[in-house]
C-alpha cells in the first residue's frame, strides 16, 4: 500500500516538473545527482566502487561477497594477467574485481542498452579503462540478426535472452521490451573483432547457455576453465550444456550457490557449475 502510494506521488510529480523551469531543472539535478551516486566496497584487500543509481545495484553492492562467493573463489585461483571473457557481464562486478584484483584482460559481453552505461561508468571510476573492453553484442550459434527479449528496462537488470522466448529456466519469457540486434557466435568472435580467445570463460546469460556454447566449439576447445551458471531445472538445457563441455574435454569439478538461493522457490536449482581442463 505505502509503496503504491509512493509510486502514484512519483509519477504525479514526474508529470508536473516539466511544465516549468524549476521544475525541469529539477529533474535534471536529480538524473545528475542519481547517476553520480556511487558505493565504495572493499573484498580481500581489492577496494572497488560501483554506480548505485537504484535498490538493484545498490542490492547487488551490498551483497557483493554473498551472493555469488563460489565466483569469487574461482576468480581468486585465476592465473594473472589471464584473458577472460566476461559473458553477460551486466554492471561489470565480477570484470572488474578480475582485473584490479588478477590483472586480467576482460572482454566484457554486455548487449542490455541500460546496463552498458553501468558497466562503462564502473570501469571507468575503478581505473580500468586499459583492462577492461566492452563488447556491447549478444553471443549466439550462428551469426543472426534478432531481437534481445527483456524482462526489465531497470539499470542492472537481468533475465533476458536473445532470439529466444524463454527465460532461464526454460519457461516462457516475461517480455516488457525489446530491440534489433546483431548475434555472434563465440568461434567468430575473435575472427571478426580481432580479440584474443580466452583462457578462461564466465557465463551468465539466462537461458541461452546452451546454445552460445554450440556456437564456440573451437573457443572451448582450448579454454582452461569455465563458470557457467546454470538452472537445473531447465534440463534440456543442462543436459546440452553437459554435453558440449565435455565433448570439449572438460570436466566437471563443482557446482555451487550461495545460502542466499538455499530456500529460494524461484532460484533453488540454479547453481554456478564449475569445469576445468584436466
């Protein structure tokens, strides 16, 4: 009740502000001041700071060491100065703790038009403009133009696949917005943007894991090591992700997921697998 109320009071003064100077100034001032917030957090001895324009990347912040520690972990072991491809990158945390922390060369997937300007601010603020390169194109099987479907316009939102109509756990997808955009496959990436293949691969893209992995049998063929998340209950999809990480001579170490997700009806299967070349 109280959060509609708060809601229905924004938009009436969203809707009166323009109709005058002070007001549009107003507004103005607070886009400004919204997109300069920021939150500095520090991790094993690595200090970072994030733009925090709302409570989802304000929420992602804060839960920066307990939503994901298993990604942490495996971020900690990597070689550095390795080259890592960060694919669905959202907002950047994970790109950026790998490259100040393991002086890593990210390549940062990210094709969400409201999280691009996120991950560019981060990366800026954090200074690693040199380490960290946005890639702003969905990856796919095969080289298409298609549509990137989304269940959210929120800065830092997630849920959304490319050229599909499912969500990550294989259900139909809640869409609320799309747009035209071109899909690459991982084998051609590095072919057609000149990029170097990487050592190792994070991938977090709701749904289409399966099929992006189709897409680079010749990258997987001599990565190290990849974290992929995973809901398990879509398992035609798991079942295919199994599938082509060890037809690429990978191997299954772990799968894990914070005691965030323990209870949790939506999220309870989905873990982060964990593969390596032995």
């Amino acid at each position: 009740m109280v959060n509609a109320l708060i809601k229905k009071g924004t938009r009436y003064l969203a809707n009166l502000a323009p109709k005058t100077r002070v007001g549009r100034y107003f507004l103005d001032e607070m886009i400004h001041f919204t997109m300069e917030s920021s939150k500095e957090i520090r991790y094993n001895d690595c200090t970072l700071r994030f733009t925090v324009p709302n409570r989802l990347n304000r929420y992602r912040i804060e839960t920066f060491s307990t939503k994901e520690p298993e990604t942490l972990e495996w971020i900690d072991a990597l070689p550095e100065g390795s080259v890592l491809w960060d694919i669905g990158a959202n907002i950047g945390i994970y790109s950026c703790y790998a490259a100040k922390k393991r002086g890593c060369r990210i390549y940062a997937f990210e094709p969400s038009v409201f999280n691009l300007e996120l991950l560019a601010r981060n990366i800026y603020v954090n200074g690693l403009v040199d380490r960290v390169t946005i890639v702003p194109l969905p990856l796919s099987n095969v080289l298409q133009e298609n549509t990137l479907n989304m269940t959210s316009k929120e800065w830092g939102g997630a849920l959304s696949t490319f050229g599909e109509t499912y969500g990550d756990d294989g259900k139909p997808l809640n869409k609320i917005f799309e747009f035209s955009s071109i899909g690459i496959p991982m084998d051609s990436t590095c072919r057609f943007l000149n990029i170097p293949e990487p050592d190792f691969i994070k991938m977090d893209v709701d749904g289409i894991e399966h099929l992006i992995l189709k897409g680079g049998i010749s990258v997987l063929s001599r990565v190290k090591g990849i974290i992929i998340e995973v809901n398990e209950a879509f398992e035609a999809q798991n079942n295919n992700i199994d599938l082509s990480l060890h037809s690429a001579g990978l191997e299954l170490k772990e799968k894990r997921h914070s005691e965030l997700f323990e209870n949790n009806m939506r999220f309870g299967r989905t873990y982060n697998q964990i593969w390596y070349r032995p």
